[in-house]
C-alpha cells in the first residue's frame, strides 16, 4: 500500500486551493457556543467535502505548510462522516485538535499522523 500517494494528493489539494479561515483561533463555535476553536479553522476553496462543503483544515503555527496529519470524524447527529486536513502542526497542536474533536459525545474524531 503506497500511503505517500495519498498524502502527496492532500498537499496538492492544498497548494492548489487557497485556505479561508473563517473560524479563527478564539473563535466559539456557532451553534456549541461553549467551544472555543484552539487554532485557526477553515476550508480549501474550490473543494468540496462529504457535507456539500469545501475540505476543512486547521492551520497551525508552523512556518512549513506541510500536511502531516488528519482527524478522520464522524458526527452520530449529523449522520456524517469527514475528514480534517491539519497543515503545519506541531505535535501538541495535533493532540489539542484531537481533544477539540472527541469532547462532544455525539461527535468522534480518529488522529492519523503521516510517516515519516
């Protein structure tokens, strides 16, 4: 199995589209208000995801945009499953937006780190 070709695909996604942050860090969630978005979120323009819209991403403090890891979630209310693209985080970052996406009980999310 040839991993790295799906990787190399992400990045494409990626350089190909340009990133919208529209839930920055700080931000609380527009309906969960008691969440507070631990680091820029948003989407790739120009794509689109199991929910009609584009491909969510988290953006990190990394200076290299490198994609390196995805959070793979399924929501039980929405009845729904996608997937997250993390681009430039470090690893503390990477389990922080793991924690975000396992502290609601109807919403799981799965951390998938690329090999190095």
């Amino acid at each position: 199995m040839n991993n790295e070709k799906y990787w190399k695909a992400l990045e494409h996604l990626v350089s190909t589209s340009k990133i919208i942050i529209d839930r920055p860090k700080g931000t609380r969630h527009p309906t969960a208000t008691q969440i507070i978005y631990p680091l820029d979120y948003g989407y790739l323009e120009g794509t689109s995801a199991g929910d009609g819209e584009g491909i969510d991403v988290w953006l990190g403090t990394q200076k290299e945009r490198q994609v390196d890891a995805i959070i793979c979630s399924v929501d039980l209310t929405k009845r729904d499953a996608e997937i997250k693209i993390l681009i430039g985080c470090t690893e503390q970052e990477k389990e922080t937006i793991h924690k975000f996406h396992n502290q609601l009980e109807p919403i799981s999310g799965m951390l998938i780190k690329r090999s190095k």
